[in-house]
C-alpha cells in the first residue's frame, strides 16, 4: 500500500514537472501570436515616423528638390517611356494611355484633366502634382 502511494505520488510529480516546463512555451506562443505581423508592421512604421516638425521639413525639402526643371514632367510632350520612369504609380501601359488620350483628343488644359484618362485618379495627381508641369 505504501508502495502505490510513492507510485501515485511519483506519477503526479511528473505529471506536474511536466506541466512546468509547458506552460511558458504555451505562454509565449500566446504573446507571440498576439503581435501578428500587421500589428509589428504598425509597431515598426509609427516607430520610424517623423513627429510634425521634421515630416513638415521633408515636405518642404522635397518639393524644393522636385520642382527642378528637369525633374519636372511636360505632360504634353513627355513619351511614356519619361512619364513611367519619373511619375509614381504609373506604369508603362497607363503612360502609354496618356499619351493615347494626349493624340487623340489634344494638350491637356489643367493637370487634374489627367484624371479623363482611364485608370487615372485624384490620388496619381496628388502624389505627382509637383512633378507635373503642361
């Protein structure tokens, strides 16, 4: 009788000992599972984000560098090799619909008239505007 208790007692040691050595790999797979990777995306872009001050001094700085005469792009003469090389979020074949659209129906009064292009919108325009000249 004796003897079972010892087995008994030996049995829920190890049944314990192992829960131990359990338990912190279970709790670090919960944490690790919280900080999905979107979540270490956010982490690590609001981590490296200028505070206002200096975003607001690149802006500024880059719109000095940008606003060069050969940065500049001439939407009404540029072939679609310049315009997919020097404008974000365009490539060859929307270059290619401006310049399309440019002999067909003539010059482009405005910049924002880029937006009667197919598969051209409001957010091209902004994110290009200080690079677009007529």
């Amino acid at each position: 009788m004796l003897w079972n208790k010892q087995r008994k007692l030996g049995t829920a040691l190890i049944f314990i000992t192992s829960l131990l050595s359990v338990v912190p790999t279970l709790v670090l797979a919960d944490k690790a599972k919280a900080d999905t990777s979107s979540e270490l995306v956010s982490k690590l872009i609001s981590k490296n984000k200028p505070d206002k001050s200096e975003s607001d001094t690149l802006t500024k700085g880059s719109a000095a560098v940008s606003a060069t005469s050969s940065d500049l792009v001439n939407i009404n003469k540029a072939d679609a090799d310049e315009l997919a090389l020097k404008l974000s979020g365009i490539g060859i074949r929307k270059a290619q619909a401006i310049i399309d659209y440019r002999e067909k129906f003539g010059d482009f009064k405005s910049i924002e008239n880029l937006q009667e292009v197919n598969g051209i919108g409001p957010l091209f325009i902004e994110n290009n505007r200080d690079k677009l000249k007529l």
